[in-house]
C-alpha cells in the first residue's frame, strides 16, 4: 500500500513542547506479510516556523523511518519502531540529530476494554558544544517515555480513556535534566 499525506499544525504540538506552526509532508509504503504481520517504511519533511523573536529556531527536519506490528490472535497486537530526524535550524545552535526507538503492546482484555503499554528511547545530539571539565563536548540528551492506557467502551460511540506516561531526560548539560508525570 501507498499513502501520502500532509498535515499543518498551528501554534503548537507536545512531541518538543514547543508552540510553532509546523508543515508537514510524509509518503508511506505498507507491506502486509499476512493476516497478522506488517511493516511500513516512510519519509516525512517537516517545515518548522516560530515566531519573529525566535526565528534563529526556524529549521526543517528531514525523517525517515520504519515500523513492523505482529497480531498474536485476535486480542494482543505488538508494535516495534524507528525513526531518524535531523533538525536543520537558520542557528547551529538549534540543530540536532535525534533516533527514535519506540515499541507498543495492546491487549484486549474484555469486549469494552483495551490496555495499551509503551516506550520510547530517544537519544539526540546537538550541533552546540557545552563545557565538560576541561574539554568542549556535544551536547547529548537522552529521552525515555513510558506510558500506560486503559481504554474502556460504555457504547459503540462512546467511552473513556484513562493513561499515564513518565518522561525522564538526561543531559551532559547540567540544567536540561528533567522528569515529568502526565496523567490524562
């Protein structure tokens, strides 16, 4: 299969936690191997515009990636992914290169009730050089998410979605560490 899309996000997305607007065009190709295995290759250019005041921000980001879903029966679906992105921001300062390796299971417990878990591993390097000890180094980030989601029908139209995600990053710079709990 083949699909194509395009997308325009204004003033904000949570991926960064950045408010922008964001132009985004992505190809897919699909692969179904069987009834219960698939994969997926794709490419994605997204434009990033920020306001006046940042506009050393202003980059594009080429991405390219994959994802491979396995159904184990009718109830249990396991899903394995990777993407590669470069941030080419108007400043060196804002330019990164980042891998997402992420991985999904759901599992359907009941008629009404589905249970999703994931994680996320992101690693990032920036083009900027940071003072460690003696030496001038890269910055390098690490991201980890997990997260947890109980969906549950009350009709065919309605229902309900309860989850919980833990975000965690750690950095070779000192101030960019950070932790986070999200409940929604």
């Amino acid at each position: 299969s083949s699909e194509t899309e395009a997308e325009a996000i204004f003033k904000g997305t949570n991926d960064d936690r950045e408010t922008n607007n964001q132009f985004i065009g992505t190809q897919k190709l699909g692969f179904r191997f069987d009834g219960k295995t698939r994969a997926q290759v794709y490419y994605a250019y997204r434009i990033k515009r920020f306001i006046p005041e940042d506009a050393e921000r202003n980059s594009v980001n080429p991405m390219y990636g994959f994802k491979f879903s396995r159904a184990f029966g009718d109830k249990t679906d396991w899903e394995i992914g990777y993407r590669y992105d470069e941030n080419r921001a108007q400043s060196p300062r804002q330019s990164y290169i980042r891998s997402t390796y992420d991985t999904e299971f759901k599992h359907q417990l009941t008629k009404k009730d589905i249970l999703e878990a994931g994680f996320a591993y992101k690693p990032r390097l920036y083009s900027r050089t940071l003072r460690v000890g003696d030496a001038r180094v890269p910055r390098r980030d690490r991201k980890y998410t997990w997260e947890l989601n109980w969906q549950r029908s009350l009709t065919r139209r309605l229902g309900f979605d309860l989850g919980y995600s833990f975000e965690k990053q750690g950095s070779n710079d000192p101030e960019k560490p950070y932790k986070d709990h999200q409940v929604s």
